[in-house]
C-alpha cells in the first residue's frame, strides 16, 4: 500500500490500541526477584532487607557451566538490591541465580529480539514530500507496522520550515525506517507522550529547529530535536541513524548555560530504552546543548530513567553534555560510545536510584567555548535534596589527551561511586574533596593528574599510556611508552658511555596487565590481567556508529 501523496498531507489510518502501559518484559521467578530485559543487558531486581553481599551467576540456555557476574547492589531506601547482566546475546535465554545469605534465588529471563516481526507494510513513494508524516495506526507485538520507502526509491519529508514536525508517531509498535527527514521547524520525529515500543532506524535528520542560543537574551529553541520523546514515552529503539547539521546553533558557556538543538530527548520515559550505533554530529557553529538528553534532570524518572541502554554512538559537537543520563538511571547501561569535541562527555546529575554502569567508553576532545580551550569533565555529578545517592559503577574507560577532558569527575558532590580499571589522563581532579555521606571505591585507575580529591587509589596506577596508531576510531595500548628520567643518567651509546640530563627513556606502558578482574566485564582479557581502558590488547576492536554491526546502506544513501 502506498499512502505518500506529493504534496499531500500525510496520514495514516487510524487505528489505536487499547494499550496505554509501556509494555514490560518480566522473568518468570520468586514474586520478589524479577528481571527486565534490553537486547544485550538484564536488568534485576530482588526485593530484601540487607543481608550482606548478594553474589550473582547466570548461564546461557543449553550451557552447563555458570558464569559469575558482579554482584548486586543494596538500595536501603527500596530495601531491594539491583543489578544488571551485560554483554547477552538477543531473543536468548538465560538462567540466572543470586545467592544472599546463603540462600539462593533462581529465575529465568529471555533478552528481546531486535529483529522485528512484521504485520503490515506502509510504502512511501519515491521522492520529495513537503507536508509532515502523521502515523496513527499502531501495530503489535506480534506484527509491527513498518513504514519505509519502497524497494529501489529513496523517500524525503523536506516540509520546509511551514510545519513544527516532519513526522508524528501518535501510535505504538511502529518502525520508521531509511527515511530522510529535512528542514522541520521544531523537531524532527515527535513521539508523543505516552507511545511505546516504536522504532527509528537507519534514517537521516538535517536542517530541524529554531535558532536556538542563550535564553536570556530571549532565544528559543532549547531541545529543539531530531527525535523528541513525550512524556511517559519508552521502549524506544532509535538506532542506525544519522543526525547532523541543525538549522539553529546552541550558545557556548561564554554566554551562559548552553541551549539550543538536541539530537534525541527523552522526557521523564517509562524507560526500557535502547539508543545505538547512531552518528551525531554537526559543526561548531551548529553545535548542539546536548546530543542525547532530556528530563527531569533532579528526579526518580528522567532520561532514559530505567531499563536502558546507550552503546555504540559516535557523538561529536556538542557544547554542554554529550550524553545527559540523568534521573533515576536505575539499571541504565552506558557503553562503547566515542565521544569528542563536547564539554562534559557523560552528565550522571543526579543517579536518585541506580546503579548506572559507564564502562568501556573514550572520551575525546574537550572544551569550554569557542576562544577557550580548557577541556571539562568525563563524568559530570551531582545531586539535590533527595534525588541522588544511587550507585554509579566507572570501568574501563579511556580518556584521551592532548585536548581531552580537563577533570575526571566535576567538582559536585559525588557519592556512592566505584572506579575500576579506567585510564583517566586527565591533568586536574580525579574528583571533589567534598565529602560524601556514602563512600565512593576509587582503585586500580590511572591517574595522570595531581588532585585526587576524595579518591584513594591505593592500587592506583601512574605513569604515561600510549596507544597503537591506528586509521579507525581504535585505542589499543602499545607495549612501551615514554617517560622523562630526572637528573644524570648514565647511557650506553656503542662502545661508550655518556651522560645525559633529564633524558627520555623507553619504559612498559603502565596500562597493560594492570587492572583487576571485574566478572561480567572483561571475563575475556589476554594477558595475565586485564589492561585498563576501553580496548584489550589481543581481543577484537570495538566498532562505533552505523557501520559496526554491517555495512548495510540506507536507501538516501543509495538513490
């Protein structure tokens, strides 16, 4: 069926569902320990009191052998304990048990499909359409409604600037897909409040938005973006996409806090989002506040709030927080991402739940404004009256310099944090002296600053990483490094020997072999002990943006 008209408004067929619920994928188990699945994470919740360390282990269906994952974590104020599994295939089943007190506690849990069953077709015709795609006719778990362009066509919405959206999802279970989208007023795909499980994929988003810049000079278009989520929207899969050039342009701090045009928002979701392998960029001059963001920042919801998944993005110009996930940030997954040329890479304030894991992540080029090149934070913290206190787990990340992020954590307030295993090349703090009403675990981190703040380090690492030259987006430690040895040295040249001031010798590189095993997040290590950082020497690359998982092209790529 084709339904695009040239020239035409846009509407499909109504025909809404009864559903109004996200709806929510549980495990079969004991009434008080259940699970939420993304395509790769699970997500598990025990309700108890505290009764000390809550170990956990799972197995593939099929397989004989457990698996140890990392343990759970006790949240007093629920009296439950959290946690999550990482790295699972999709549509598989797994066991899982958790042993607490000497008891055990079994379920059994499948990971969702990303491959998705289909019930009707929406053809759009070849060509350029100037009114908005209006979708009102859902699908269902069982059968999407798939709306793309037809086989050898490639289909725009350009509207433009006469209509606020290029295209509105007032529907569930849909999927837009290899769609161009160009030149909407406010926001390019409007989900409205309260739909869910709707799928973006392989589409491109260009020219969206007001103008944008500081608000107190009376500007509007702050969030203006790509993909806006109402509220109470979720299990949302935006993947595959390229969104770059907005038509406005976010201030930068020389004028206050940025705002402007956001690549995806997500206000106050129901959660169980998954946003991958995207490609976000623009220029300076067109940079965005955040690239993937939303609200409210201070509360139990927020963006993605629960259940979620944000891995494998390329994210670049951004003049406030690459990724804002902020709110509950119950079981959100944060991983393989590879951002640059922001000011804070990821903005945690608050975790009011958690836990929040952030791990195997590089952290590119930092800076403040256009003239001021003094880099910000990886890892922006905070929280605000109730709403904080949640776990934040920090492994394996990678922080490059020169030009990279100045701090490793901001200078809030940041409590109930554990560090493992990241290389932090950062020249000022690791993180605030303020102290915390719950402790923070910082160890077996490289440190290249000098303000530990709060942080101990008692089996820190020092000294200078180095990397593999490399054409791809890829940060593998190489075996030496470089370090300047003070004072008169001694060195052999030939047959003689001369003395030299403060030279620079050739050393191990102080990275590999020298973290500590994490179950679940670097079982698969090659050395005697996992390297820090985001890559181990020895085991397959990670890949960024839209090329990794295939090489597929979308159709305005292709016609």
């Amino acid at each position: 069926m084709k339904t695009f008209m040239r020239n035409g408004n846009m509407f499909l067929v109504v025909l809404l569902l009864a559903t109004t619920n996200i709806s929510q994928s549980y495990s079969a188990g004991e009434n008080n320990f259940h699970a939420v699945p993304t395509y790769e994470c699970i997500g598990l919740y025990f309700k108890s009191p505290d009764l000390g360390r809550c170990n956990l282990r799972f197995r593939q269906d099929g397989a004989s052998a457990w698996r140890e994952g990392y343990p759970l974590v006790h949240d007093p104020r629920d009296n439950e304990y959290r946690g999550s599994i990482v790295g699972l295939k999709p549509d598989t089943g797994y066991g899982i048990k958790i042993t607490l007190d000497g008891n055990d506690h079994e379920l059994t849990c499948k990971t969702k499909n990303d491959r998705f069953p289909i019930g009707k077709v929406t053809y759009l015709d070849d060509g350029a359409g100037l009114k908005p795609l209006v979708i009102t006719e859902s699908g269902t778990a069982k059968g999407y409604h798939l709306i793309t362009p037809a086989k050898d066509s490639r289909a725009t919405i350009d509207v433009r600037n006469a209509h606020d959206y290029t295209c509105v999802i007032d529907a569930d279970y849909v999927i837009v897909r290899g769609v161009e989208f160009k030149n909407a007023a406010i926001h390019g795909i409007l989900i409205k409040s309260g739909r869910h499980d709707n799928v973006v994929e392989d589409c491109r988003f260009t020219f969206w938005g007001r103008i944008g810049g500081p608000r107190t000079y009376g500007n509007k278009g702050n969030t203006d973006s790509a993909i806006y989520a109402g509220r109470r929207s979720g299990n949302l899969t935006i993947q595959r996409n390229l969104i770059e050039n907005p038509r406005g342009a976010s201030n930068d701090w020389d004028t206050g806090h940025p705002a402007g045009p956001q690549a995806i928002t997500l206000i106050n979701s129901n959660g169980g989002n998954v946003i991958r392998y995207n490609e976000i960029r623009s220029t300076e001059d067109h940079g965005y506040n955040d690239a993937i963001g939303g609200g409210s920042n201070f509360s139990f919801e927020g963006s993605p709030n629960r259940d979620s998944d944000i891995y494998g993005n390329i994210i670049a110009n951004v003049w406030d927080d690459a990724i804002e996930s902020e709110g509950a940030n119950m079981n959100v997954r944060i991983w393989n991402n590879y951002i640059e040329k922001t000011f804070q890479h990821i903005a945690t304030a608050c975790t009011s739940k958690g836990p929040l894991y952030i791990f195997r992540n590089v952290f590119g080029e930092s800076r403040r404004t256009h003239r001021d090149p003094l880099g910000g934070s990886m890892i922006k913290v905070g929280q605000r009256d109730e709403f904080g206190g949640g776990r934040k787990f920090v492994f394996h990340n990678t922080a490059i310099q020169p030009r990279g992020a100045f701090h490793v954590f901001s200078g809030h307030v940041n409590p109930n944090t554990v560090t493992r295993n990241n290389i932090f090349d950062c020249p000022g703090r690791l993180t605030s002296s303020r102290q915390v009403e719950t402790p923070c675990d910082f160890d077996y981190d490289l440190f290249t600053g000098m303000d530990r703040g709060i942080a101990r380090e008692r089996n820190g690492v020092r000294g200078n990483p180095a990397f593999i030259k490399s054409y791809a987006l890829e940060f593998y430690p190489s075996s030496t490094t470089t370090k300047i040895k003070w004072g008169k040295v001694p060195i052999q040249q030939g047959d003689r020997t001369v003395t030299l001031t403060d030279p620079v010798m050739t050393v191990p590189n102080p990275v590999i072999d020298s973290g500590v095993k994490l179950p679940n997040f670097n079982d698969d290590y090659a050395g005697e002990a996992p390297d820090l950082g985001a890559f181990e020497l020895g085991r397959p690359p990670i890949r960024f943006g839209r090329r990794a998982t295939n090489n597929n092209r979308a159709p305005w790529e292709l016609h």
